[in-house]
C-alpha cells in the first residue's frame, strides 16, 4: 500500500494543527494529540485518530512532530512520550524553543533511547503560511536517517533546509527571528512617525514599494496595523519568548537593541497585548 509514514502531531495549536491539516489532505495517516482536545476535533472528520494522551498518539507512528509552545513543554511531553516511541522513530521537533532546551532534549533522547532519530526542525513562516503548505523547515540531524521525516516536511512546506549537526537549526531559527523581531519593532515605530508628520500606512507603502526596502513581511503587518485587526499570525507573548531565547543564547554577542525590544514588549504583554498578533506592538505604542 502507501509508503507514507505514519505520523504523530503533538500540539495542535495554530501551527501544529495546519500541519496535521495538509498531511491528511496529502493521504497520511496522522494521529494527534492536544492538550485542549477541542481544539483537533475538526479534523476527526478529515481522518485524524485523536488520542487522549501523548504517548498513545505516538504509538506506530513512524515520524513523531512535537510543536508546542515552548521548551519546557516539549521536553516534559517528550519525556511522556519516548517510552512509547516505535524502534527506529523519528522525533521531529519543530517549535520554537531555543537552544537550551534542545540540546537538553538532544542529550535526553540519546541516551534514553538511542535507536530513535532526533530532527531539530523549526520553522520559518506564520499561522497563513503553515496552512498553505508554504512554510520553510530548517533541518538539523542525521538526514542519512530522516527520508521519513523529508517526506513529512515536503507535505506541509515549501522546502527543507539542512543546517548541519542537530541544534543548529534551533540556533537559526533565533537569528531569523532576532531579525523579524527588530523589524517589526522598527515597522511599528516607523509608521507612528509617519503618523506624526501626517502620512497615513499608504503613503509610506507607496514610497516603499518597488524598491529595496518593500519587504513583504511589513506590507502584510502594515496592513494590520491600517485595518485594526490584530487577529494573531503570531502572539505577541510567543514573540518576546523568542527575543529572549536568543538573548539567553548570545553569549558575547552584543544584541542592546533587542535588549531594549524585550523590555517594551514585556510592557505591552503586561498592558493586555499578549494574545494579539505581535504587530500589536504598534497600538501599544500608539495608546
Ligand atoms: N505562529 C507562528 O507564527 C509560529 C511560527 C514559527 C514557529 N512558531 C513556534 O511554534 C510553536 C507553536 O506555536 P503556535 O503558534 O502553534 O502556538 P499556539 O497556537 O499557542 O499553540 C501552542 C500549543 O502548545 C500547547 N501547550 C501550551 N502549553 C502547554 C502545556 N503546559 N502542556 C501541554 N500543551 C501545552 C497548546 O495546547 P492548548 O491548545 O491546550 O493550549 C498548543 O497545542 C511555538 O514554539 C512558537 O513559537 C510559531
């Protein structure tokens, strides 16, 4: 029959569940498990088996994907779950949870169980992009060992790409989000100065657009911020998380205006702002 693996999605929040959602549009046989099980009981009718328990939903699943929202979650969920992993399974982690964690999970893992295989795969890309199958993974690992886990990625991405021994990925993953961090911040600031002068969102888009600096990203936040709606892509709690990953892992690199990020994000998480899309630092900053 199919050569698919079989897979397991732990997490089915905005992203988890857009990926159990095109792997079952792509004919695999998934099993998931969410801690609010409510949240993946729309996709029972799509084919998902959904289980009460992580470590049932790992059972016979040949590609286990953890995606849930910070270290210290997928390292107690993967702590529940390895007993239960299949010989030979694949461990795919591809939140986002610094490098900490996940080289605790790597050192875990290997010597709890040796024969599974350990992918470090975050991802690049939101809640749209993880639905349209348009998200790119940076995978870290033995990819000698990971046809399975290549096959799970090309469903539910544009691309994969290889970065090395596991745990580079994750290190990565911080660096693209440092960057979308501080661009975000300066989009924010920028159009609050625009607003000042008396320009409106289009106006600076117009000035923008057709040359080096109209980077898509702030066109699709800029458009948030003229329409209001700051329906989460991503939280704005899930974002200052990451902006403190990567000043826990920075060592001696010199990272102040990140540093001065958190702080105000911290502010504006505590204002309220924590459950809206992280461009909702600009009504922060506008209140
Ligand atoms: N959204 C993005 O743009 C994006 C992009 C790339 C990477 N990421 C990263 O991917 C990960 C998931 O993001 P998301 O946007 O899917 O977040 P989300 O919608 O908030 O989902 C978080 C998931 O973690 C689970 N969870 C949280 N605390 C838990 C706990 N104590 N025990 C068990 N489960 C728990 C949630 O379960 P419940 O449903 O029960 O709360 C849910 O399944 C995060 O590390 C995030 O930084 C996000």
């Amino acid at each position: 029959m199919s050569q698919q693996p079989v897979v397991a999605v732990l997490g089915l929040g905005a992203m988890g569940h857009a990926f159990a959602a095109n792997l079952l549009k792509k004919g695999f046989t998934v099993r998931g498990w969410n801690r609010t099980r409510a949240k993946g009981e729309d996709l029972v009718a799509a084919g998902l088996t959904l289980s009460d328990s992580a470590a049932q939903a790992v059972e016979g699943a040949d590609v286990v994907i953890a995606m849930l929202a910070d270290g210290a979650t997928t390292r107690t969920t993967i702590n529940q779950v390895q007993n239960a992993l299949q010989q030979g399974a694949t461990v795919a982690q591809m939140g986002t949870i610094g490098v900490e964690a996940t080289d605790a999970l790597i050192a875990g893992l290997a010597a709890a169980r040796p024969d599974v295989v350990f992918i470090d795969a975050p991802v690049s890309g939101t809640k749209a992009p993880a639905e349209n199958a348009q998200i790119l993974v940076m995978a870290s690992g033995d990819r000698q060992r990971a046809q399975a886990a290549e096959q799970v990625f090309a469903a539910i991405g544009k691309g994969t790409q290889w970065l090395g021994a596991a745990g580079a990925s994750s290190r990565m993953k911080l660096v693209v989000n440092s960057w979308l961090i501080g661009l975000m911040q300066s989009l924010a600031e920028s159009t609050r100065l625009a607003e000042q002068f008396g320009f409106t969102t289009d106006d600076l888009w117009q000035v923008l657009e057709g040359g080096p600096l109209a980077a898509p990203y702030a066109k699709m936040k800029l458009g948030m911020i003229a329409s209001g709606d700051f329906t989460p892509q991503m939280h704005l709690i899930w974002a200052l998380k990451d902006a403190r990953l990567a000043l826990d892992a920075a060592g001696d690199a010199s990272l102040p205006a990140l540093e001065n990020i958190v702080d105000v994000w911290q502010q504006a998480v505590d204002a309220g702002y924590g459950e809206q899309d992280l461009a909702a630092v600009y009504q922060y900053l506008k209140r």
